[in-house]
C-alpha cells in the first residue's frame, strides 16, 4: 500500500463527506423551518454512518445540532 496516496485519497474524500453534508444539512433546515416544520430554536440529533464493505467497516457518529 502507497501511504501516501491512501491519505490524499482519504482525505478527499473526508473534505468531499463534510462539504455535501453540510451543504444538505443546511438546505434540510432551511426548507423545515419555511415550512412550518422546525420554529429555528430546536436542537436536531444527527446520526452519521459511514460503511466500507470491503473491509467489514461500519462506524456510526451520533451528535446534536443546535439551531439556536
């Protein structure tokens, strides 16, 4: 394994997980609140799983996102 090439790609692919999370997120929220669905104050419980089959990977992230 080329460790180097292992980490650039990892961590492509982190940056790429976080910005089209976040992104998604935020246009979530965004519509919820305009629709009547989330006042803006509340706090959401996220939960973030990430699977690899190749390798029997499944780490799962719990976590609260507050609004306010």
């Amino acid at each position: 394994m080329n460790e180097e090439t292992f980490n650039t790609a990892l961590r492509k692919f982190l940056r790429t997980v976080g910005v089209t999370t976040q992104q998604e997120i935020e246009k979530a929220v965004a519509a919820a609140i305009a629709d009547g669905r989330l006042k803006g104050n509340e706090t959401l419980k996220a939960k973030m799983v990430l699977s690899i089959g190749e390798i029997a990977l499944t780490h799962t992230i719990d976590a609260d996102i507050a609004l306010d």
